[in-house]
C-alpha cells in the first residue's frame, strides 16, 4: 500500500485528536536483441541499452492485483536507461551544483496539501505541518495488514540526508539509493543530468530483461538454485524481517544478480518512480485498442481508494515486499504512489533516447 503525505497528516492529527481531543528485432522466443553494436558502444556512463520491442505488458496471471490485469500487447522504442536506482552519491551532486531542496525538506502548504483531500478536511495543527516524509517503523508485534497508519509514521526532520529521522545519515552510504524522493525531486533530477523518467512501459520492458510472460524478471523460480535475486521481505510482516537475503532494509546497488539487460535492483530493494499517471482501469481500456506503440499513459490520475490525490505509478517493489503482503516484486506488479510523497523505500532511475544523448 502506498501511503500519501496528506493522508498520513491527516491520521497522525486523528490520532492526536483522540488522544489531546531506435528499430530492435525479436528472436522467435519473443526475446528482444540488440539492434546494432554501434548503438551499444556509444552507451552514456552508468546506463545500459534496452532494445525496445514488442512484449506482452501486465499479466493475466490469478495470483496478481487487479491494476496488473489484464495482460495487453505493447511496443517500445530503444533507450538507454540506468544500470541502477539513482544512488545518493549521484543525487548529492546534483543538489551540490543546483542547491536544489526537495520536497521533504520544505514545509507543506496547507492550500496545496487540502487539495488532495476530501472537502471539509480540518486543517492539522501547525505543529503537524513541519518539513519530514514518511519512515517505516514497524510495531513489536503482529499486526492486521489492514491499516498501514501501524507501520509508516510522518516524522519530522526526515529526507534523503536524513533517512532514518533526524540524527541519521548516510555517511557511508554513497552507494545505496536515494530515498525519501518525490516524484518532483525525481523529474528535477532527470532533467538535470539530460534524461527522464522511463513511462510506465519502458519501465516493465525493460524489466522483463528480454523474458516474455515468466512471473519473476530472472524466470518463474522465486529463488532459483536457492539464491536470493532481489532484495525483499523475509518473515512475519510488518513485524518480523528475518533478513534472510542479508538486508533488513535498502541494500547497496548491485548487492545482487542484474538482469539480462545489465540492470541492477529492478525488482526489490526500492520502489521506482515513472512518468505514468496511476489510473487502475488504465490496462483494461489500454487492452480494446490492439498493439499499443510507445504508451506514455493515461491523462490523469484514478485511484478510487484515495479520490483527490494525484498518483504516478511506482513499480518494481522494495525490501519491504513480503510474501504475506504486498507481493510486488514482479514485472508486471504496479501501484500509485502521491506526487509528495517521499518515503523510506521509494527511489528512482533514469532513461534517455538516442536523441537525448545526442543532443547532451
């Protein structure tokens, strides 16, 4: 579940209430190749080539969400995209050389914040509206997976300098994603170094690795040989991580196996953002149009579950996808995630067109 800055605002005030009152071939396995070696060379620093092609997007699989369903015909053009999730080393300097300041360390506005809400919210008190993004701090003991107020908390003083709340840091960290990112932080820093955020389709394809209808990115083996291939949820959640593939939270990029295309950590490890409005009837209207060329999505957002507020869709799970509850650690799995919002385990990775890269 996602959870969006003014929703969490407006339960953490409950609570206080109650308490105070370019053109790819395909081999016949339907896997994409790469369409020249010339393309491949010229690879800008730190990114890979995805062929493009035509795929089957989403899934019809029954053991899936709604939104993933159902499974459609879609073709992408190649691009380049980032071998791993934008790491706080490469976010640093960007804010280094811009002074850029994200979303979880400006104050929110309360004219902004109240139009994501339902009429007639109640305006928080002024205590509630301080800079800070959401953290996961899971309770002690089992808990219904019904309400996601009992694991996430809005706590002020946290950004993507400061992670774990306020006296945290990522010293040490270079190399592990930037987190607590908006989807405004992400579209920044894209536009910065020359790129974009992937649609929502390039995102999958690229994911899928060349694999064509297999439920996991490496094949359909959630462990294949007994190895961890991504960084998940082991355990009892939101209680209990075992850790098991040795990461009770992020890990540092390229802690496991890339995929066929060479990119890290595109399943697990963080939630990514793409350029995709978030509508969970998007696939079934996409689906009556035949083969989809180059979708960039609908235009605009629809999330029935929370009405008013304005989503993009993030995809490729994170290390807080478990086996007993958010089971996303799949091509195919999507969910919507508030523009504001900055959380603990949603990142971000880049792409750029051959034209792009030209012009750079």
């Amino acid at each position: 579940m996602r959870a969006s800055i003014a929703a969490m605002v407006v339960i953490v005030f409950a609570a206080c209430k109650d308490k105070t009152d370019t053109t790819s071939k395909t081999n016949e396995s339907g896997k994409a190749t790469e369409s020249t070696t010339s393309v491949k060379a010229a690879s800008p620093e730190g990114m890979v080539w995805i062929p493009g092609g035509e795929f089957s997007m989403g899934t019809n699989d029954p053991e899936s969400y709604a939104a993933e369903r159902p499974a459609h015909r879609v073709k992408v053009d190649g691009f380049w995209m980032d071998a791993t999730e934008v790491t706080n080393a490469q976010f640093k300097k960007f804010v280094d050389e811009t002074g850029y300041i994200t979303t979880a360390e400006k104050k929110p506005d309360w004219e902004e914040l109240k139009k994501t809400l339902p009429p007639g919210t109640p305006k928080p008190a002024e205590t509630m509206l301080a800079a800070g993004s959401l953290t996961f701090s899971p309770p002690s003991y089992a808990v219904s997976l019904d309400d996601y107020s009992q694991w996430w908390a809005w706590t002020t003083g946290t950004d993507w300098k400061h992670p774990g709340g306020p006296g945290t840091n990522i010293n040490g960290k270079d190399n592990f994603p930037v987190v607590h990112v908006s989807f405004d932080d992400a579209v920044a820093y894209s536009k910065w170094a020359g790129k974009r955020l992937p649609t929502e389709a390039e995102w999958e394809f690229a994911s899928r690795g060349g694999r064509d209808n297999q439920r996991y990115s490496w094949g359909d083996d959630f462990k294949p040989g007994g190895k961890f291939m991504a960084n998940t949820f082991q355990g009892t959640f939101p209680s209990k991580n075992e850790a098991e593939d040795g990461f009770a939270g992020a890990s540092p990029v390229k802690s496991y196996p890339p995929n066929d295309y060479g990119l890290y950590d595109i399943i697990g490890n963080c939630w990514e953002w793409t350029s995709d409005f978030f509508d969970v009837n998007y696939y079934a209207d996409l689906s009556k149009s035949g083969l989809a060329v180059n979708p960039q999505g609908p235009g605009k957002t629809n999330d029935p579950q929370e009405p008013f507020s304005i989503k993009h869709v993030t995809r490729g799970g994170s290390f807080l996808c478990a086996s007993d509850y958010c089971v996303n650690f799949r091509p195919s799995a999507r969910q919507g995630s508030a523009y504001d919002s900055g959380m603990s385990h949603i990142g971000f990775r880049c792409v750029a067109t051959p034209q792009m890269v030209a012009q750079k």
